[in-house]
C-alpha cells in the first residue's frame, strides 16, 4: 500500500477518513472502533514500511485489547485534533 510508504501520508490519509466519516454522521465513538479494526488488521496481516509503523506495531502486539482501544482512539485524535 502506497500511503504506508511515508507516515505523514499516511497521517493524512487517516485524517482525510475519519473528515468523511463525520460528515457522514459517524460519531467518534464508531470512529474509534473502525479504527481499532483497522489497527488489528494492520498489526497482524501488513508488514511496517516505516520506523512509525514498526513502533506502532511494536507497542500494538504488546498491549491487552484496552490499551489497543486507547491506541486506536489516540491516532484518531492525532490525525484529527492534533493537524
């Protein structure tokens, strides 16, 4: 996947999702869950193409499923509050 070569793409990518996401009406709650599907699919089935992605992972693997929630949730404050 292209947008994973560089993390400040891929920052964006996520940012320009979770934008369409609440304009459809999802609230941050369901964002945050799509997100937590989406890093569990990440951190088992995609290979880190970036020293971020590899941390992430790193930190993913290691953490009970609570703590990949709160992961899940910070990344889309990151990408969304955090720009």
């Amino acid at each position: 996947m292209a947008v994973l070569d560089n993390f400040e793409q891929w920052k964006e990518f996520l940012h320009n999702r979770v934008n369409q996401a609440e304009t459809l009406g999802m609230d941050r709650e369901n964002i945050s869950e799509l997100a937590y599907q989406l890093g569990d699919y990440l951190a088992q089935d995609i290979d880190p193409q970036n020293r971020e992605e590899h941390l992430l992972k790193d930190l993913w693997n290691c953490a009970n499923e609570e703590e990949q929630k709160i992961m899940a949730n910070l990344m889309v404050k990151l990408v969304n509050d955090g720009k």
